[in-house]
C-alpha cells in the first residue's frame, strides 16, 4: 500500500504527463492520462470518453499548458486536485483558470475521470 505521500507525487505526475503530453501533439498520449469514461469540461464544452477526448487533443497546437498550485487531497482511491492553469500562446499568456479534478487509482495508476476547467474572466 502506497503511502499518502507517495500518492500525491504520482498524482502530480499525472498532472505533468497531461500538459506534457497535450503541449507534444500526442493525443493518445494525453487520453491515457484519464480513465476510459472520463469527463473534460473544458470551459463549457463537455467531453465524454477517449474517443471525444482523443479527437480534441488532436486539435490543439502551438501551446503551452503551465499548472501551478496545485492542492492534492487523497482519500484512499480518490483524490480531488484544485490547480491554477496558465496557458501560452506564442509565448505570451492565453488562458488562465482552474482546473477542478476528480482522480482515481485505476490498475493502471491515478488517472482523471472529471476535470473542469474555469477560465478566470478578470484576467
């Protein structure tokens, strides 16, 4: 069994292995960071499944998803991260908001099964 310490890094991971593989064209790469019914409500489009989430991920280029802050809380296969997202475009700043997760440990290691983003309208 896996410490609560030990969680929360391989859950920050998760959230590395997102923007990495997201930022580096690999949408397959992307949809194994989420369970296979996952849920993306990107700021008010849903996306539901691999398939859906797949296809998105195959549509975004050219920038940089930057999380910082984030709250990990773990209760035994859940956790529920809260981070702020930063993201660039041509180097300058495109997009800040929220994320608002739902993490599960699957046999394949935590994964997202909801994730909501909120831009922040003041920015």
């Amino acid at each position: 069994m896996s410490t609560v310490a030990e969680d929360r890094d391989e859950i920050l991971q998760l959230l590395y292995r997102y923007n990495h593989t997201i930022d580096a064209g690999d949408a397959e790469g992307w949809a194994d960071t989420w369970t296979d019914d996952g849920v993306f409500d990107a700021g008010g489009s849903v996306l539901r499944g691999r398939a859906e989430l797949v296809g998105f991920a195959s549509g975004v280029s050219g920038v940089r998803h930057v999380v910082m802050n984030p709250l990990v809380d773990v209760t035994g296969d859940r956790a529920r991260v809260r981070a702020y997202l930063m993201l660039l475009v041509g180097g300058a700043i495109g997009m800040i908001g929220v994320y608002d997760d739902e993490v599960v440990r699957t046999p394949s290691g935590w994964r997202f099964a909801a994730r909501t983003f909120t831009p922040d309208a003041s920015a």
